[in-house]
C-alpha cells in the first residue's frame, strides 16, 4: 500500500463491512443487544482515535477493541446486575415473530444459550466466539493477552463446557 | 505436545482443537496423525470435538439477534499531532451518517451527529500535510468543501444501479447533493475525492456533483477502477455517469 493508510481506507467504509459481524460478536458476548450496540461504537470511536498502523489487519483490530471493550462493559455491568439483582430476565431485543408459539420458543433457546455463554470464564468466551468469527489462534491470542498455543486449550475447555451446559448429547453432536 | 513414540500418551485436549482448527505445525501435525492412526480413543474424541463445535455454532447462530440498522455514530476525533501517533499528516474526513437522528439511546459521549469529521493521517512523504477540510453544509441537504490539489475523485466501492451527474461551476468548492435535493446516505468526504458508500437502492438514486473549474480532471472510480476522467473547461458543462452496468 502506497503513502497513506487511512485516506484508501475510511470509517464509514469500515463500518458499513464490519459492524454486523462486531455486532453479532459483541450480542454474543454481552448476551444484551443495547450493549453490544455501545461495545460497536465504542470500538469504531477507538478506531478513529488510535488507528492501527497497519490497514491490513483492521479487522482483527476491531474485534481486538470490542474483547477489551465487551470485556470491561461486562464486568461493571455484572456488579450493576449483581446489585439490582439478576431477576429481570430481559430478553436481548425480542424480535416480533407473527407465530407466538416460535417466537417463545426462539426466546427460549436464546436465554439457553446465553445463560450457558454466561458460565465461562470471559476470555474463554471471547476465544471461542473470536473463533467463531474464523480467527487464527495468534489473533485471538493477542486479542486476550495470551500465546497461541494455550488458544486451542481455552478453547476446548470452552466448548466442554458449553456442551455440558447446553446439554449436548452424542445425539447431538 | 504428545511425544509420538509415547504409545500411552493420548492427545491433549487443546492439541485436538489446533489439530481440527488446521493450527499445527507440519511436524507436530505428522505426529498426531501417526497417533491418531492407532488410537481409535482419540479418533474418537477428536469426533466428539468437531461434533461440540458443530452443534454449538448450530445453536449460536439459531440464538443470534438480528443487528440494528444503526449508524455509525462516532463523532469528531480532533486531530492529534503528536509524533508518536504514526499518522502523520492530518486530513479530516468527513462523514454523512444519514439516519443519525434515530439512534438510539447513545452513551453521553458519543456525540448523537448526522454529520461527523473524523481525522484520519496520511503517511506518504510526497503528500503535503493535507489541511483540515472544512464541510458545510450547503444550500438544501448539499455537502460543500474545497477540494486538495488539482485532481479529483468520485466513487463508488462496487458498481451501482446509479448515475451522478458531474457539472462544472465557478468557485472553488466541491458540492454533492442527492437527486430530490436530499442528503447522501453514506457519503463520505476525503480532501480530494467523494465516495459515495451506499449506493444502493433499486430505484437508481442520482447523485449531483458540481466541481470548481480550479480542478484539472475528475476521475470516476468504480470498485477501484477508473472508468473515465472529465477535464472540465467551461462553467456550465455536464456530464451524466451510469455507475452500474444497468445503466
Ligand atoms: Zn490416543
């Protein structure tokens, strides 16, 4: 890439490729669509203050801010939520469905799923669902301050556990 | 690392996910085969991981909420000149966030703009250090700026069902506009080039661009490529650009 950086790359660009894939990252981890938004924008807002010196690897980059970020928004908001008390079992941005009989039952696999995200330890959860978003172990790595080698390991106990909590069977799997 | 003349030696649970996940060296990776090869334990677990990982992005995704159509909301990062920053010279960018107005409740310091300057850095040493660009609004919903150097970029990230209408005008500044005189969901404003990022639309949107005559030539660019360059001569001259192969 010749002379600049960021006068071939821009934000508005950057945003309209990456922000449904941080969004779905950040709702994961959060479990909470408000925050994720927030977790997104705060990433974006990191971006235009500090960009990274090489354009390349923006993306890793973005996913990098948004662990950091969804990881200290989680922890302040587990201290709000442990005080007010975690009874309100809000539903991340329950989407009208024309079938209520789906609708509860979309609601249902969705508390499911996040009561068991919740479970793990937060690094392990940003390792697996980095994962999921097809990142190699180095880049998950350095997006939770670890080596790449114990990535495989977080994230095998990771998916041990969700298997457990979720109750996967053989019949599952 | 299992040792591979370790017989009793099973693979690690970590190793099985590097293995599944294609994260193992050449030699590491020849050596869990040779185990796996007579261990039908370990075929077996690797199995069992690949069938976890599998069912469990099944259930993420079927758990996914839908992502809202918000936009971009980040406002004004003034320019910092500090030598650490690797960015060296600054050239604002200014965005057009179109819908801003809805957005949702935003944290305080999140500045809720339909119109925000974000302050990228060039670093090429051929470039001047690129002034501020100062975005206006201009007469009903148009973005007016006076443009870096003598050539000039329009563009669009991949072609479009659109046309912009290029015409030349006296003066020195650079205004776009929408075809019903509205605003332009997703320009974005460089110092020597507009992009228009959301091209999209069924209907064909236009867009109307007017350059000052103190421009040597305007390139048209689509998804990275040139398509033509105008050299305009006279106030008053218009040229209509189909941005799409519809068109
Ligand atoms: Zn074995």
């Amino acid at each position: 890439m010749s002379g600049s950086l960021f006068d071939r790359t821009l934000l508005g660009a950057l945003y309209q490729q990456h922000h449904e894939e941080l969004f779905r990252y950040a709702a994961r981890f959060t479990g909470d669509a408000d925050l994720a938004e927030d977790v997104v924008q705060e990433a974006f807002l990191r971006l235009s203050e500090r960009p990274p010196a090489q354009t390349e690897a923006i993306r890793a980059w973005l996913f990098r801010a948004a662990t950091t970020i969804a990881i200290d928004t989680h922890r302040t908001r587990r201290r709000r939520t442990a005080l007010a008390e975690a009874g309100a079992d809000r539903l991340p941005m329950a989407e009208q469905g024309p079938d209520p009989a789906r609708s509860a039952e979309r609601a249902d696999l969705r508390r499911r799923v996040r009561t068991a995200l919740e479970q793990l330890d937060a690094r392990d959860r940003a390792v697996l669902l980095m994962r999921e978003e097809g990142f190699a172990h180095r880049e998950i790595a350095e997006a939770v301050g670890t080596t790449t080698k114990s990535v495989g390991t977080m994230i095998a106990r990771a998916l041990g556990k969700l298997a457990r909590h979720l109750e996967l069977t053989e019949s599952d799997v | 690392m299992m040792n591979e003349s370790n017989e009793l030696t099973h693979i690690d649970a970590g190793d099985l996910v590097r293995l599944i996940d294609g994260e193992l060296s050449l030699d590491d990776r020849a050596a869990l085969d040779s185990h796996l090869s007579r261990c039908r334990d370990c075929v077996a677990r690797r199995e069992a991981v690949r069938g976890q990982a599998s069912a469990i992005r099944e259930l993420l995704r079927s758990a996914d909420v839908t992502p809202p159509a918000t936009p971009l909301r980040v406002a004004v990062a003034p320019v910092k000149t500090s030598a650490a920053v690797r960015w060296r010279a600054a050239a604002v960018v200014a965005l057009v966030v179109a819908g801003a107005v809805a957005a949702p409740p935003v944290r305080a310091w999140i500045a809720n703009v339909a119109r925000a300057a974000w302050s990228s850095v060039t670093g090429g040493k051929n470039r001047p250090v690129s002034q501020f660009v100062p975005v206006e609004p201009g007469e009903a919903g148009a973005v007016s700026f006076v443009p870096v150097g003598s050539t000039f970029t329009i563009s669009v990230p991949a072609p479009a069902p659109a046309r912009v209408i290029v015409e030349a005008v006296e003066g020195n500044r650079v205004s776009v506009i929408g075809s019903r005189g509205q605003p332009v969901p997703g320009l974005v404003v460089l110092p020597s080039e507009v992009r228009f990022t959301q091209p999209s639309g069924g209907s064909g949107p236009d867009y109307f661009v007017r350059v000052p005559l103190t421009l040597q030539s305007i390139n048209i660019v689509i998804g990275g490529r040139s398509l033509q360059t105008l050299r305009p001569v006279t106030a008053g001259e218009r040229w209509t650009v189909p941005l799409g192969p519809d068109r």
